[in-house]
C-alpha cells in the first residue's frame, strides 16, 4: 500500500504483467482469438513449460516498462508456480508435485528461455529476421517435447512464433496502460 491507500508501482506492475500472461496463455491454448492453436503437448508438464515459457515472453516484452523488472519477474515466478499447484497440478504436471521441485524447475526453465530471448535481442537486431523466429519457434518445441525440432514441427510452430513476435510491442503497450 501506498502512503494514501492505492497500490504500490510495483504491484500494479506484478498485477499488470500477470494479466499480460494470463492472457498470452489462454490465447496461445485456448482458441477463441487470432492466435495460431498449433501447440502440441507431449510431456506431462509442457504446459507448465508453457507458462513459464509466456512469462519469459512477458519479461523480455516489458521489462523495459518496469520499474524493477527483476523484482516484478520473481514475483511473478512464484506467482506462475503457485497457480500451477494449486490451481491443477493434473493440467500442468499430470499430477501432485512438491513445491520446490515444482519452483526449481520453473527457475531452470525460464532462465532457458531468457538465455534464448537474449540471443533472439542479438540476431533480430543483427537483421536475421528468419533467424530470430526460429528462435522462438525453438522454445515453443521445448514446451512440447525434449526431442529437437523436426522441418515439420518448425513449418507447424512458425505462425504462432510469428504471432507472439508481432505482438511483443502490444503485450508492452497493454503492460503500460494497465499499470497505471
């Protein structure tokens, strides 16, 4: 709480971000939107990787937005492992889990994924545009599967990797306003 009873910067950021996620998530998964539904989940936990593979999609769309992005991020990873386990632990790891084991391997995944959102920064600024979106079609296999991505999941994963690139700017524009 703020000195006059609002909200503080940084949980109107936390909350903010949370729904740019929730969103990505339900969109990505759930149909019902322009996004390309073509995730196919093999491992009982890839939607678990998934989630945490849309935080880091958060992350690296508004970190630049934030106040203390690296306070925002860990709040909302302890946020993502709470609502896996208790929410349904069945959907996100095919079933009961221990929490650690739960909150390390969502630390584990997500500093995967914004180790290849850093290399995505470097190739799509060095003007390999291919490149970059086979970066995130990459994560988006690993969300799936541990097997490497074949030509045919490449071509079936390329128009939701370039769905969620376009949107990067729209997922910050939307951070911003509803953190105010």
């Amino acid at each position: 709480m703020g000195w006059f009873g609002g909200k503080s910067t940084h949980k109107k950021e936390v909350d903010a971000a949370l729904r740019v996620l929730s969103n990505l998530f339900e969109k990505t998964t759930g149909g019902g939107s322009d996004a390309p539904v073509v995730l196919r989940f093999e491992l009982p936990d890839s939607r678990y990787r998934y989630f945490v593979f849309c935080l880091s999609a958060v992350q690296m769309a508004c970190a630049h937005r934030m106040k203390n992005p690296d306070a925002v991020l860990n709040d909302l990873l302890h946020t993502v492992v709470t609502i896996a386990i208790s929410i349904d632990p069945q959907q996100f790891f095919g079933g009961s889990i221990e929490p650690q084991r739960a909150a390390n391997q969502a630390a584990e995944y997500l500093q995967d994924y914004l180790h290849r959102w850093s290399a995505y920064v470097d190739i799509a600024g060095g003007g390999n545009a291919a490149g970059a979106t086979g970066i995130i079609a990459g994560m988006l296999r690993s969300t799936e599967s541990p097997k490497p991505p074949s030509e045919a999941d490449a071509h079936r994963l390329w128009p939701l990797a370039t769905w969620i690139e376009q949107r990067l700017k729209v997922m910050a524009d939307a951070f911003t306003n509803m953190a105010r």
